[in-house]
C-alpha cells in the first residue's frame, strides 16, 4: 500500500477500474484529475451498454424523477465535464437549445448521447495519462491475507493499490471467488425503454442489476483491504457520475471509506492460485 502523506492524500496511488460503465468512467476521471494512477479495464467495448439517448434529455429525466443529493452533484458535475470535454450548449436549459454538440465535430452540429459521452470520458482519460483496455475481462482477484492488490485479466496480472468493482452482474462471480456474496438480481433496463418499444434502435440495453432492498453496494467489505466495490445500481447516470466523484475522494484523500457488511461464502473452495503468493 502506497504511503499516506501529511496533507491527507495517497502519494502515488494506483487504482484498477474493472468496469467501463458511468461510475468506472467518473471514478477514473475524478481519481486522475486528484492525481492518482488509473488502469481501467473492460471486457467489452466502452459505450456498448449505454443507451445511445441524448444526454440532455436523459439527464432532464433523471432531474424529473430521480430526486436525491446524488442525483444533483451529478447534475452540477455534468454541466463540468461536458465543458471540459468541449461541448457545446447547457445540460439544464431542457427548454433551450434542444440538444447540446460538440464543437470538434467536423460535420457541424452533432447532438452528443449518453454513448457518446461514455466513450469521451475514456478518450479523455487516455489523454490524461490514464489507460483504458477493452475487451479485456478480469477473471480473478489477486489477493493475499484478504488484502486484495490486483487483478488478473486476459493478458497477465495487473497490481494496484486499490480495485474498484463496478462491473454489474459480472461483479458476482469476481467477489464470489474470494469469499463475498453479493445478492443481486436481473432486472429490465428502463432507461430509453418507450423508445425501444416505439421501433427506435439502439436505446435499450437489456439487464441492470438490482439489490434486494434497491440500494446499491456502495464502500469497502469489512475486513477486505484494498478493496471498493459500487455494484447495484439502477438507471441514474446522474448520480452514477456523483458516484465515482464520491470512490475518487474516499480512496485518495484516505477519508472515511462506507464500511460495507456482505455475506460470506467459502473462499477456500473458490480460491485461485495467487501468482504473486511468493513474491509477497
């Protein structure tokens, strides 16, 4: 673990992001933008399970109906990076302009998706000094004396300081191989659903996860070090964005972390060889 420094921030802290959706894209832009090394992996492309829906209108219906403090950080936070990410036109004026566009696009005027927004963050990342690596799944946690310290994807083991787990349904079976049970069900994504059912292509992405009582999990498992998981959320981009600000700030400025009770299951049954077992 990386030293901790007097002004109350981890020196050189190295963050891997398993999960490319709205909280793993903010998540990674707000922890680089305090200073932190991020490695954000995806098993399949960033964008693919985003509806393609306009931004503004999407997050006009999450300001209509998902009301919350989350909710309006990530409101407030949108109107920020869709300026940093050189668009044009306000996110709140639903009345106004009828979409907001991106001033780099050669074609004039191009009204920006929810999809396209994604895949911005990523390419904003990347510029960044960040690293984004698609169609990469993680297969396994490295983990010793439950403190976990990388990731195992495709291409070889990856050590960080801290894992973030936001990757929905496909979160299971990762925190299920060192020990954690994690209670979340398939249910529809209603996000761009009328306009799916009305012949639109495109706005409808299937699954979402879902909690039993619909709270998400949100913090770090007790008694899991190096270790922050943000699984079961519903359709709030807005908040998913106020989300990742909120994993950035616990994990860098070392404030207090959401101390997270989960079921146990047996690890010692799951257990993958660690490749780093006798280097640690």
């Amino acid at each position: 673990m990386k030293e901790v420094s007097g002004v109350n921030h981890r020196s050189g802290l190295e963050v891997v992001i398993v999960g490319a959706g709205m909280i793993g894209l903010s998540a990674a832009y707000f922890l680089q933008r305090l200073g932190a090394k991020v490695m954000l992996l995806e098993r399949g492309f960033v964008g693919d399970c985003i509806p393609n829906l306009e931004l503004k209108r999407v997050l006009a219906y999450c300001k209509g109906t998902q009301t919350g403090e989350l909710t309006e950080r990530g409101l407030m936070l949108a109107e920020e990076l869709a300026g940093e990410l050189g668009y044009v036109g306000s996110l709140q004026d639903i009345e106004g302009e009828p979409y907001i566009y991106d001033a780099k696009s050669p074609g004039g005027k191009r009204a920006i998706l929810l999809s396209d927004f994604a895949k911005d963050l990523a390419v904003h990342c990347q510029q960044a000094g960040g690293r984004v690596i698609e169609a990469n799944p993680v297969s396994s946690l490295l983990m010793k004396h439950n403190v976990v310290h990388g990731a195992v994807t495709a291409t070889g083991s990856i050590v960080a300081d801290e894992v973030v787990i936001c990757a929905g349904l496909q979160s299971v079976g990762l925190i299920g191989a060192i020990g954690l049970s994690l209670q979340l069900k398939a249910a529809e994504n209603q996000l761009g659903a009328s306009s799916a059912r009305q012949g639109i292509p495109g706005v409808f992405t299937g699954k979402v996860p879902l909690t039993p009582t619909g709270a998400p999990y949100i913090g770090r498992p007790v008694g899991f070090d190096g270790l922050y998981l943000a699984i079961g959320h519903d359709t709030n981009p807005a908040a998913a964005i106020a989300v990742g600000e909120m994993i950035a700030e616990a994990l860098y400025r070392s404030e207090d972390v959401f101390a997270l009770s989960l079921g146990r299951v047996d690890y010692s049954a799951n257990q993958s060889s660690d490749p780093l077992n006798n280097a640690l």
